[in-house]
C-alpha cells in the first residue's frame, strides 16, 4: 500500500493506529499466543528497519502504561478516569487494566458481593475473574475499558440516575448567585414616579461535602411627588450549612431554617435537623414539587415569598404564567405577590401540601428536628423545641406515619395511615391533636385538625388529579406557628378552619383539548374565607393552510381577606415566519378590559421577543419583552405604555460567580446556591458548551460553568462540535457526573487548540524517526503520527511551541516550531530538525 495514503490522513492518531493495524496485510497470527507478526515486505517504505510498530504486534495488546479510558460498567458508561496497564504475573507479554479500589467504588456492588472480591497487584488491583461472570477488556482504538458485571451483583440503577457509590461531592470553591430586578413607573394620573431596585441571592462555600450558604435579600423604592422618603432594606435572611448523608439517604442541615414537615405547619428556627431526603432515591420515587400558576395583567414581577423570605423573584410577560421551578424542598404556605407595571399588585396564598404520604415496602422515612425558633434579626424568639416524624411501609400497599411537636408551652401529637388503592389510586388520612398555654391569657386551648389527601392517574382518560385533600381545624386547635405568634404578639394570626384544594389536568386527545384546574378553598373560624382558583383550556387545530394553531382561556378568582379578584384572559395564537407566532390576546378583569395583537419570535438560541400593542378602556397600550441567555448571565427586559394611566419599563439580571483553585467563571444561575459544574477546555476560550440550557462559550481562561445541573441525577454535558472553532479539536467531547446537594462538579475536556500542518521531521545525522512514532504537545497530547520519509500531518500547533517525539516507549527526541507558521491551510511540509534527548533531558 501505498504510504502516501497516511500522509494525507489528518485524523486523530488513534483513528490511523486503527487503520495501521487493519489495513496492513501479509500478518501472520500465531493462535496460542494470539500475537501477530507484521510482513514489512508490503509496505511502500524506504527503510525498513526503521518502523516501530509494536504496539500493533498483539490482537487486543495494550502496552503497560497510564492511558485515559471512558469506562463501560454493561451498558453505563462512566466516561474518562485514569486506566493503569501492568504485566500479569503469569504472562510477561501481556498486560491487564488495573481496576483499583477507587473504580470498585464505582460499581455499585451489593455489600455481600464486596467481600467475595480477590485483588493483584499488591492489592491495587481488581482480579477481574474474581466473581463469576464477571471480565475486563480494554480498546486502546475506542479508548474504552469494557467491563461486563452481572446485574445481580449490583444495586439499582437507571437511564439517569447513578447509585450513591457514584456520587461526587465535588470540589472545594466560593460562590455567589444574585437575582437583582430593576423597575421604573410614571403614573401620569397621580403624576409620580416610582423607582424600586430589589434582588436576592446565595453566598457559600464547599469543604468537602459541607454546604456553607448565606442567604441574602435587599430592596431599594423611591417615589417623587409623594412626600416620602427613599425606603431601603437589606437583610441577610439565614446562615446555614448542610451536607448529604448517603448512608442514611438523609439531609443534614445546622443553623437557620424553616421546619420541613409533610404533618406539621412550617415555622422559622436555628438548630439542626436530619431530614430523610427524596431527592436521593431514583426519579420514578421521588414526589411532589409545588408550582405557582397565575395571570399578569400586564409585564410582571411575580415575587414567592415564605414567612418573609423571599425565595424567588420572576419577570414575566403580560399572560397566563407557570413557574414550576421552585425547590421540592420547600413546604407550608408560600405568599405570592404580582407586582403589575400598572402599579396594581395581586396577592394570594398557596398550599404546598403534598401527595398522600406514602412509603416503599420495609422503607422508614423520617424527619427529625431540634432548636429554637428564630425571627429576622436572627434573635431566639420561643422555647426550646424537638420535632420528628417517620411513615415506615407496613406492606406492598399501606404505609403508617405520625410525628409529634414538643416545645416549652405547646405540643402536638399526629398519626396517619395511607393506602395505595392501585387502579383507584392512593389515599391518606391523618389526624393531629395539639396542646397550648397562651402566656398572655394563661388559657390552655386544645383542639384537633384532621386531613384527608387523595393522588390518582387515571391513564385510560388520560386525566390526573395530581392533589385533591380537604382539612377540617377545630377552633381551639393550633399550630406551631400559630402559637409563636400569639406568644409574641399577644393574638393569633390566624385561625383556621376548613381547607378544600385540588389539582387536576385532562386531555382530549381526540378534540386536541387540554384543561388543567388548580383549586383552594380556605375558611376561617374569625375572618372572610379566601378562595383561589385558575382553569386553564388549550386547544390545537388546523385552518387551511394554516398549522397548529392554538386557542388558550384562562379564568380566575382570587378572594383575599374579602375582596374578589376576577378575571379571563384569551389568546389565539398563529404560527408566523420562522419560528415565529402572531397572536390575537384579549383580557377582562375587574379594573379593565383589553384587546392587543402580539408577535413573538426567537433571535437565536440565545434571545426572543414579544412585541404587543392593542386598546384598553383609557386608550391605546402597547408593550415589549425580551429575553437573552448570556454567557454570564441571563437578562429580561420589558417595557409598556398605556395611554391615560402609566409608562413603565423593567430589567433583570439572573447569574452567578463560582470560583475554585482549578479556575473561575461568571455563568448563568440555576437554583440559588445549588449544584453546578466546572468545565475545564484546556485554557482554550471560546469552545461551546451544551448542558441543558443555551449553549455557553468558555471564558478566556478555558472555564465553563453550568448551573443548570440537577442533584443526584446523572448529568452529562458536552462540546457543541457543530460550532467548534476551526482551529480546536476535541479528543473527547462528552463528559458527565452524579453529583450531590450544592456540589461544584469538575471536568476536564483535552482540548487541541492550533493550526494544522504537514511536516518532515530529520534527526542530526539525517535520518528519520521510524515509521509509526507518536508526536506530543507540551500538555502530552499526541497531535500526529510518524509516517513514511519522517512526513507526518500536526494538528494543534502554535508558533515557537516545542514538541516530542516517542517511540520504544520514550521520548526520543524534541523538535521546535518555528516563530511564524505558513499561513497556507498546511498544504506545505515544513523541515523540522529533531534534536534527540538523553534519558536524563526526557520531559516525560
């Protein structure tokens, strides 16, 4: 064959090793040593002692030695680690991978399979036949260990979720995440202007597998013509610390919080808690998350707040919203407050009580608590407290649970049981009695509140009632919060009674219909009742030529402390232009009605917009919104102008700030304080990165980070080679981690950054390097592979950059680039002299 074929070959070496080895034919293969022995006669190379083709004399031989491998457990794949050849004691010409106890680890063995396993080595090293079945194999041309272990010997694991023996705490690092919103109103009625800048955010550490966090939250309004002064405020909402405690699938949390309980009402303390976390277990068991539904009457802040504490500020368009992403962790009562650009605010409560609380057969949840409560200048304010709670699976189909406060002047005791009712769904019943001294009175009030709860997925109507319960409180009966307030403020906040809540979607596949209805109705035992509800109908349809069109009705009812809050909201939407869609929006409520034509489109992957205008009763309006994933931050902007009553416009900024002794980066913000990676592309800038939002471009240092990771879920990330730079090339393009509550992942992508070039390279004497020898970069990053006459195709190069070339094992000699490189796409050799090294001068 032919050698000018490799020389035209700009393909990565392990590709041309593999095509070496294939494609060179007149081998012989001896079948008790499985070895092959290469007729070089075939071969168009004018020297042929001086070829080097060793390490292609073995089927299936990988020399000894350190090589990065994506490791295979059956189908999973555990991508790049560190992979050791050595020579087995009974075979000196062969070579096995070192599978150490730090790989083991990764398995996710049963514990009884754990100790059945034999080592090598020294004991650094996993005999692979040590359990039957089980094998090794590795591909130097895939650059992948194979390792086959029957799924017997393993613990559960899925598509997307890793055993605990996988997760990674990550690495130690400083954070800062900011959700900053700016906003300015001119109301030409009153003739004033409001100014307000609000944000909030998370400060912390990682050490190791201790989550340091510190919550922030501050708000700056100004108001002209109005006489009063600026208000401004900034508090930090809680000091906290957590880590994982895999052993116990459990949540360790030290300092301020808010009680997380399925049983008892939430309430502010310091101390500790150990709180069995779902988010450990597998997705399919993990529960329920609450979202905020709702319509804005116009661009909006959508502020959800808990007992003061804001957890998440939103700008969204004018229209029905949907905010699904607040933490599972979150329970008890949110507040959610719609700050309008009209200067109209809307203002409702939400329950976050979750699904019946049941529990797997034979598995104990529990939660557990103890300190103090505490206010918002961080001061003790009641006594001394300890709370628990557990739901143990008594059977494949019923579950107990129960809990008790106890703490100073007040206690309460609550058992439940819930029954999974299989095609009728699942259903629970509990009931709580609480006891309270109130020292203002010196009264003792005891009463009972008891709580029906109902989950069911009727999949042949392909309907679901995600949460339907009903609560009935006695009037003497208590929570813990109720009695703290009472405590300090001498009268109780609230008393309530009844409770009706219901959450349901249907779809009518054949109409092309959807509904969904979320429902509360909350009375109370010394105030108006509140009611709240949103029904939400979509439908899909064609007309003509015209394609999937859609026709939405949003109807609500907000009832807050006596005063109604109604209104509707219709949209028929048209697909226009490129991705685009023309919409026709109509609303009514109490205070206005409107009708407006609106047109949104996509910029890119990056931006969109919406562009409205329309009339409501006092005149023309018209408004504007648009959205930009950036590389550090995410930014919305809006603008709108009714004629008569207002002209408003609004910013907001959403990122953060990770730092680490492995590199630093400005990034867009997930979850506050929450899990994120650091992707390391070689110092290389500019090489995209796709995780699960917009695709991200490394800095100028090489550093990534994406936010938008999910705790103890597998995640994978990787380089975008559809846009990548025509100067990089990427050895490996997908990594991936299982990582736990708030950890700071690290990958490294090698990463090839430099021109290309065909070169020849001659030693002193005139000579070549033989024929297969390997081409290094400083980083060790092979970048070409010695072909016929020392000719060999470079990728990767830089101006002035030095280089070594290997064979026998070793480097053998350095070459040196020169200071300006031929800017001719590498269709010109250039001669690079080779200067050879002494043992001592190797750089390896």
């Amino acid at each position: 064959m032919a050698l000018s074929y490799f020389k035209a070959l700009p393909s990565r070496p392990h590709t041309l090793a593999l095509i070496i080895s294939s494609v060179i034919s007149g081998a012989t293969l001896s079948a008790q040593a499985h070895e092959f022995t290469f007729n070089t006669d075939v071969l168009d190379v004018n020297d042929r002692s001086n070829i080097d083709l060793d390490q292609f004399s073995r089927s299936g031989y990988i020399m000894p030695g350190d090589y990065v491998m994506a490791v295979h457990i059956n189908k999973q794949e555990l991508l790049e680690q560190p992979v050791t050849f050595y020579v087995p004691d009974d075979d000196p010409k062969g070579s096995l991978p070192c599978v150490t106890p730090e790989l083991v680890a990764q398995f996710g063995l049963r514990p009884e399979m754990k100790n059945k396993l034999a080592w090598w080595h020294q004991g650094q090293c996993l005999v692979p036949d040590s359990l039957p079945g089980m094998s090794a194999q590795g591909d130097l041309g895939a650059a992948k260990l194979y390792l086959s272990i029957p799924q017997a010997y393993l613990e559960y694991t899925s598509d997307n979720w890793d055993p605990p023996s996988r997760w990674e705490e990550g690495i130690p690092g400083l954070l800062l995440d900011y959700n900053v919103n700016a906003q300015t109103q001119r109301q030409q009625q009153q003739g004033t202007n409001n100014y307000n800048l609000s944000g909030n955010g998370t400060v912390g550490a990682n050490l190791g597998s201790w989550r340091l966090r510190a919550d922030w939250q501050a708000r700056l309004e100004h108001q002209t013509g109005s006489g009063q002064p600026t208000q401004n405020n900034w508090d930090w909402s809680r000091y906290y610390a957590y880590r994982a405690i895999p052993r116990l699938g459990a949540k360790l949390m030290l300092g301020e919080n808010y009680l997380n309980s399925d049983i008892f009402d939430s309430f502010r303390f310091a101390g500790v808690s150990l709180v069995t976390d779902d988010s450990m277990l597998p997705p399919n068991l993990r529960g329920y998350a609450p979202e905020v539904t709702g319509v804005a009457k116009t661009n909006a802040k959508v502020i959800i707040s808990q007992q003061g504490r804001v957890l998440q500020e939103t700008l969204v368009a004018a229209g029905p919203f949907r905010i699904q992403d607040i933490s599972g962790s979150v329970a008890g009562q949110l507040d959610i407050r719609v700050e309008e650009q009209d200067g109209s605010v809307q203002e409702f409560k939400l329950d976050t009580s979750s699904v019946p609380y049941l529990t797997r057969p034979g598995m104990v949840r529990y939660k557990v608590a103890l300190g103090r409560p505490n206010d918002w200048q961080h001061h003790t304010d009641g006594p001394l407290f300890a709370t628990g709670e557990f739901s143990w699976g008594v059977s494949n189909g019923w579950s107990l649970y129960g809990g008790g406060v106890a703490g100073g002047d007040y206690n309460a005791q609550a058992l439940g049981i819930g029954r999974d009712l299989l095609m009728f769904g699942a259903l629970s019943l509990d009931a709580t009695q609480s006891r309270a001294r109130l020292p203002y009175t010196d009264e003792t009030l005891s009463g009972g509140s008891y709580r029906l709860s109902y989950s069911k997925r009727f999949d042949d109507y392909d309907s679901q009632v995600t949460f339907a319960g009903y609560r009935f409180s006695q009037q003497n009966y208590m929570s813990m919060s109720e009695y703290l307030d009472a405590r300090t403020y001498g009268t109780r906040s609230q008393n309530s009674k009844e409770m009706y809540t219901i959450t349901f979607n249907q779809q009518f596949r054949q109409l092309g219909l959807s509904a969904y209805l979320d429902y509360q109705h909350q009375t109370y035992w010394d105030r108006p009742d509140n009611d709240r509800y949103n029904l939400s109908l979509q439908r899909y349809f064609d007309i003509g030529r015209f394609r999937n069109l859609s026709v939405s009705v949003n109807a609500y009812r907000n009832k807050y402390n006596g005063v109604n809050d109604d209104g509707m909201y219709l949209r028929l939407s048209v697909p226009w232009g490129n991705r685009g869609s023309l919409s026709y929006n109509s609303s009514w409520d109490r205070n206005d009605n409107s009708q407006q034509v609106s047109y949104f489109a996509p910029v890119n992957d990056h931006d969109n917009y919406q562009l409205s205008a329309g009339t409501a009763r006092s005149g023309v309006k018209a408004s504007g919104y648009y959205s930009h994933q950036g590389d550090i931050a995410q930014m919305n902007a809006n603008a709108s102008y009714q004629a008569g009553r207002y002209s408003s416009l609004g910013v907001s900024f959403q990122g953060g700030a990770t730092s680490t002794l492995q590199g630093a980066a400005l990034h867009r913000a997930g979850s506050l304080g929450g899990t994120r990676m650091l992707l390391d592309t070689d110092g290389v800038a500019g090489i995209p990165i796709q995780g699960y939002g917009a695709t991200t471009e490394s800095n100028r240092f090489g550093k990534v980070v994406v936010a938008d990771v999910s705790s103890y879920y597998r995640n994978r990330v990787n380089i975008d080679l559809n846009h990548l730079p025509d100067n990089a090339e990427a050895a490996h393009s997908v990594v991936q981690a299982t990582l736990t509550e708030g950890a700071i992942g690290y990958r490294h992508f090698e990463v090839i950054a430099g021109g290309k070039a065909m070169a020849v390279l001659r030693l002193a004497d005139g000579s070549t390097p033989p024929f297969g020898a390997t081409v290094l970069n400083k980083k060790r990053q092979e970048v070409g592979i010695v072909n016929d006459g020392g000719s060999v195709y470079l990728s990767g190069i830089n101006a002035g950059e030095a280089m070594t070339v290997h064979w026998s094992g070793l480097a053998q000699c350095e070459l040196m680039l020169p200071e300006v490189l031929p800017n001719n796409g590498g269709l010109t050799d250039l001669l690079l002299p080779c200067r050879l090294l002494n043992a001592s001068d190797d750089p390896a």
